[in-house]
C-alpha cells in the first residue's frame, strides 16, 4: 500500500498523472492512471478533483500534466467556493491613504480592511467602466488622454492589457490567497487549476469593479479623477498629500502605489528631496507572428494544419545574455494584440494583451534588452535620477516622430530586414489597430542595443525554427516593462529610510513585475503599515 493513503481510512489523497494530450479530459484515462499510480483497483477511484493542470509541449509527444485530488472509495467534501467576505470597519478605524488603483494599490486596501483599516484609494484616472469609453480615441484618433488610457485608471495597466497573472513571486507571499480573492470577485475558477493562469482584458474589468465594491462596502473610500499634486511631510514623516484640486487627505499612513507610468510623481518625490534611486529596466520592441506560425514551431507539427482543439494558443519564453545584458522576451501574448500604451501625445509606446478566448490570428511578445543605469549616462547631466526615464522617453518621441508625428502610427520593420540592417519594402498584416509604416528600427534604437537584439533574435530563431521569418513585424517601442527607479524603503518595516509612514510599494516603486507580484507587495504593505 502506498505510503500516502492509510490503510484504516478513506481519506483523500493528491496525485500527479501524465496523459498524452489526447487522453487528458477523458475520466476513464485518469482513473486508470491514478489507480495504477496508487495501486488500487479503478472501481475504487470514486471521484476525482482537477487541482493543477499543466502542459508539456516539449517533445513531440504532447503531454498534460494532472494534479488530482481523489476520492477513494467514496465522494470528496465540497470544496467551499472563494467568497468576498469583508467586515465592516468601525467608526473609529485608523487610516492609510493608497495612492494608486491597481494590484498594489487594491490588494493593499483589502488587506488593510482585513487588518481594521479604513483604506482611502485616490487613482488620478477613471472607474474601469469609464475608461473603457477612453481606450477609443487612442485607438481610432490617435489622441491620448492623458489620466485614462491603457495605463491610467481603476485596476491598473493589466485591466486593459492582458490579466496574465503567471508569476514566480511564489517565495514573496501567497499567490493562492491571490487567486482566490480574484476568483471570490468574480474571476473565472480555472485561474486556481491552470499552471499559467490569465484572466483577460475582457472580464478583468468587471473583477476590479467588484472588487472596488468590496472596499466601499467595508466602509473604505476610492476617489477617481483624484490626481496627487504632492505630499504634506512633518518631521520627516508623512502626514498626507495634496490633490490637484487642492483637497488635502491626512494619515500618517501613506501606501505609494501609482505604477511604473506615473513619472510627475518621481519628479515631484525629487522636488521634494524625498530620496529614489536608479535601476535596471528594459526597452525593446513588440514582436509579433501569424499565431499558427507559433503554433506549429512549440507544437512540433507542420503548418498549415489546424491546432488541435485540446491545445491552447501556444506561447514562448526566450532568454539569454549578450555582452553582460540580458535579451528576452516579456509578457508574451497569445492569441493577442498590440496596443498603444502611451501617456502623453508626443509619443509612442506599445504593448500587448490578449482576450480570455486568446482567438486572435496574432501572437505578440515583448522583445527588449536591460538597460543598466550606467547606459543612460547621457542623460545624467540633465535629469539626474530621472536619467532613464529621460531614455524612455527619447526613445518613445523618437518612435512617435518615425511614424509620422500623427496619431499613434507605430515604427514598424520586418525582423528579416532588421537582421540585414535594411528598410522593409513593405509589411505583414498587424493587429496594431492605429497602423504601422515602415521605418529603420534598426537606426532608431542605440547601436548597442540593436547588435544585442540582433544576436538574441538570431539565436532565439536557432533555437525555435520558424522564428525568424519574414511574416514577422517588429513595431516600436516596447518601453514600459518596468520602473527604470526604485523608490528605497527599509527591508524590516517597509518605510522609505528618510520618510517614515511612507510605504513605496510595487511597480512603480520598483518592487513589482506584474499583477501578481504587485498584489503581493500591496499586501504586505499594508500589513507594514498596521
């Protein structure tokens, strides 16, 4: 008898199981393999319960991976549904002012609700319903609203960019607690099971509205088009900030969520003397293939041949290291499309998503190369920390001005033409709505970042055949994939060394890559803050 079940009881027991991918959904072909796993006879394997579901593309042999809770002999308890379950706040609750609606700012308000703190959110954009009515005059005029757009606005830049909630954050806290309160707002289950779970731009929305419904329900506050102008310290600690309607909210308690777009408050924090430090970061360009292109390359079958129904768009991972900087793509979306990302009319910026279905014809990824704080040199004189924020935007003006200095037109290049350092005669098909027109990225980017991408992109073509092709478009630029500062704080209590009560937390303070981590930065925070 196996050493996980007991002899004297019928007690659940959770096992792992490979199927070839043909046989992965079918229960007959999982109580056969769960019966030989734990040596039991298949008519006593009663029920099963789907845990983890995973797939293992890497041979041609496609495989899924199962973790299987068992019923042994009889059913399985139920197991209870994630529920938002919030009590109300007292009267007289302490307050911690969140500045910033997305994952940070929001999983820090719920954690404070918990924790018997009134959270008072101030989000310089739109409620999620609002701004969805704000992504058309980007996409059809080219006009950027400048605090609500893909960036700005309740939930974050993942509500209307993806919800790819895949993280390796596992050791900062619980991404199942995650998950679950994503869920208990309305997420679908399936981001509990799946290895690489994603919500996407079309229900994501409705989960941070619910979620926001939770907050107020509890008896905490969010204020939309609430713009903070800059903060009110005393003492060296914080005592509040000040909006750009000139109301004041005080606390001496102050989570710092605003997201790694947010720059008048890096340069307000320096006005201030209120310390930031340079770091690492990356820009790049958007890469984007025909999806069954990628298909057939991760799926190992010929193309032109329709992907089998049991298999998701496929996705890919690339990385390696040039010259002492790393090439790699970032935040790959199948079955996706580029959007334009920018926050200001002068310039360009794009970035992917994908809707839950992920049926696009496309898939887009990322491709970008760390820039270290001593490649912004240059720009040091003039902006001093700020430096790389100064680079992001030459880089985004400089794709805005090579498309034409109208609209959100994107610089775009074959990757075939951008490997032989020569202009695109024409271009692919792109699911980039406002259009793209051909132009030498190649020449637009540094010298030293274009030989590293071209290295990277020819070996990443080596390693996935079909990669490079000349059905591929590179459009520029990929340049908000993270904060080029971190706003320092202590490790023990979270605090900025020199402001006490002030708590930098994720993306935008450099302490976050994505929904997940952020989420899990906002609650610690917040439980710093207590």
């Amino acid at each position: 008898m196996p050493k996980d079940i007991k002899e004297s009881t019928n007690e659940p027991s959770v096992v792992d199981i490979v199927l070839p991918i043909e046989q992965s959904e079918e229960l007959a072909a999982q109580k056969a393999a769960v019966a030989e796993k734990l040596d039991l006879e298949v008519a006593d394997v009663h029920e099963l319960r789907l845990l983890k579901h995973s797939i293992d593309a890497r041979q041609r042999q496609i495989k899924v991976q199962l973790r299987l809770e068992v019923g042994i002999k009889q059913a399985l308890p139920a197991a209870p549904a994630p529920t938002p379950n919030y009590s109300k706040l007292s009267a007289d609750c302490p307050t911690v002012i969140i500045v910033g609606c997305g994952p940070a700012g929001m999983f820090a308000a719920l954690r404070s609700i918990e924790l018997g703190m009134k959270p008072i959110i101030l989000e310089r954009g739109k409620d999620a319903s609002a701004r969805r009515f704000d992504l058309g005059p980007i996409l059809k005029e080219g006009r950027v609203i400048e605090d609500s757009n893909y960036c700005f606005g309740e939930g974050g830049a993942g509500t209307y960019s993806d919800g790819k909630l895949y993280t390796r954050a596992t050791k900062r806290g619980p991404v199942r607690t995650i998950y679950e309160t994503l869920v208990a707002h309305g997420a679908p289950e399936r981001i509990l099971i799946d290895a690489h779970p994603h919500i996407g731009s079309n229900l994501l929305p409705k989960v941070v509205m619910a979620m926001r419904q939770s907050i107020i329900k509890a008896g905490g506050e969010v204020h939309f088009g609430t713009k903070v102008k800059d903060f009110i310290l005393k003492d060296g600690a914080i005592d509040g900030v000040r909006t750009c309607d000139e109301r004041e909210f005080l606390s001496n308690r102050v989570i710092l969520a605003t997201g790694h777009s947010a720059r008048d408050i890096y340069e307000q924090l320096t006005k201030q003397n209120i310390r930031l430090e340079q770091k690492p970061f990356a820009v790049g360009v958007r890469i984007e293939h025909p999806q069954p292109l990628i298909d057939s390359v991760q799926y190992h079958y010929k193309q032109g041949t329709e992907r089998p129904r049991l298999l998701p768009a496929a996705s890919y991972r690339l990385a390696t290291k040039i010259d002492g900087r790393g090439v790699h793509s970032f935040c790959m979306c199948p079955g996706g499309f580029i959007v334009p990302a920018a926050t200001e009319n002068d310039e360009v910026v794009v970035n992917g998503m994908s809707l839950a279905r992920r049926d696009s014809p496309f898939a887009n990824s990322g491709m970008v190369v760390t820039v270290e704080p001593e490649d912004t040199e240059p720009f040091v004189k003039e902006h001093g920390v700020l430096a790389g924020i100064a680079f992001q935007k030459a880089l985004e003006v400089a794709a805005k001005q090579a498309g034409g200095g109208e609209g959100q037109i994107a610089p775009g290049q074959r990757v075939t033409d951008f490997l032989k350092g020569e202009a695109s005669q024409n271009l692919p098909k792109t699911s980039y709505f406002p259009g793209i027109v051909s132009s030498r990225i190649d020449k637009l980017l540094p010298e030293w970042i274009v030989s590293r991408m071209q290295r990277g992109l020819t070996m990443f073509g080596q390693q996935m055949r079909g990669y490079i092709t000349e059905e591929c478009n590179l459009i520029g630029f990929e340049t908000r994939t993270s904060s080029p500062v971190r706003i320092p704080r202590e490790n023990h209590t979270l605090q900025h060394p020199e402001v006490k009560g002030l708590f930098p937390c994720g993306e935008g303070a450099g302490f976050a890559g994505g929904i997940v981590s952020a989420a899990l930065d906002g609650m610690r925070c917040a439980e710093a803050a207590k």
